[in-house]
C-alpha cells in the first residue's frame, strides 16, 4: 500500500508541475498591477507635461456624423486638442482646457468649442487622487479626481459634476463624460 501511495504521489507532482510553469505562477492581472501602483502613487511619478489622449463618455455617441459609434471623445471632435496638463516638481501646475458648449447652438449635436484660458495653481496627491487647486475671482477652488497611474499614462475619474467642465449640455446626461487619459510628453 505504501508503494501505491508512493506512486500516486509522484503521479500528482508530476501533474501539478505541468498545470503551474513558471509563467503562471508569477504573471500579475491587469487589476492586480493597477492595485499595487494605486497604493504606491508617488507625485516624483507624475512630474513633467502630459496631453489628453482620450475622454471617455459613459454611452457611445457619433457626434461627427460619420457612422462611428464611440465613447471616446477625441475621435469625434478637436475641441480637445491641445488640452494639456504639467505637473511641477515644486507643486504647481499649468493646465490648457476646452469645452463643448451645446447651449450656443441651435441642434442637439451642434456645438461650439470653447478654448479656456490657461489655468495655473497647487497640486497634490491625496489618497489617490489628483486634487488641483487654483483661485478663481478671490475663491479658492479645489478640484478632486481618482486618479490610476500606469508607466507612462494616467486616467483621472470624473463624476456627473466634473463632466460639464467639459462638455455643456442643456440635457446634461446627454454626454456624459467619465475619464480622461493623459500621456506622458516627457
């Protein structure tokens, strides 16, 4: 009996030894690796100029009118262009922004683009979040996004409020917008 166990022993260490190879047993999910730089966010990580490469919206929309469905802003219009944000070593930082503004036009989809002045102010990383504050009259405004940092990108979350920052709708849950991705420019 104790050479039948033997064997049978051998039998699944062999077996299991081909179910976990090396790869597997040290390969991380997309979701663990945003886990563990979600709680090592550092602003040394986010120093330097980024550009908005995409705004996402939480429905899809062909504003442009060429049968493309997406929910990525930048592919249906350049009133985003440019936008822009540099975050410095010494806690500043110099923003270029833009809007759609539905409410200057008749249609449901015309739109004019809205070029915001560039705005400058602090920064800080807190409990991850990317909080930007800057004084707007004799008002200090402080503007809180989660942010998810990846090598060399970062997306900021933007809640119901947030989004007519960008996108000025009279039927506000028209667009929707709920993420901005930036890349890194150096």
């Amino acid at each position: 009996m104790s050479r039948c166990f033997v064997f049978t022993l051998i039998g699944f260490l062999i077996i299991f030894s081909y179910a976990c190879d090396e790869q597997q047993a040290y390969s991380l999910s997309d979701d663990d690796w945003e886990t563990i730089i979600h709680t090592r966010i550092n602003p040394s990580d986010l120093y330097g100029s980024w550009e908005l490469t995409a705004i996402y919206t939480e429905d899809v929309i062909d504003i442009n009118g060429d049968g493309t469905h997406t929910n990525d802003l930048l592919l249906e219009t350049n009133c985003f262009d440019g936008m822009s944000i540099e975050l410095k070593d010494d806690g500043g930082f110099f923003a270029v922004n833009a809007q759609m503004d539905f409410s200057a036009r008749p249609g449901d989809l015309e739109y004019e683009c809205v070029s915001k002045p560039g705005e400058t102010g602090t920064w800080e990383i807190n409990n991850n979040a990317l909080v930007l504050n800057l004084v707007v009259g004799n008002i200090l405004i402080s503007d809180a996004k989660k942010i998810s940092l990846y090598a060399n990108s970062f997306s900021l979350s933007v809640n119901e409020n947030q989004s007519k920052d960008y996108v000025d709708h009279p039927q506000n849950d028209r667009i929707q917008v709920i993420e901005l991705e930036f890349s890194r420019l150096n």
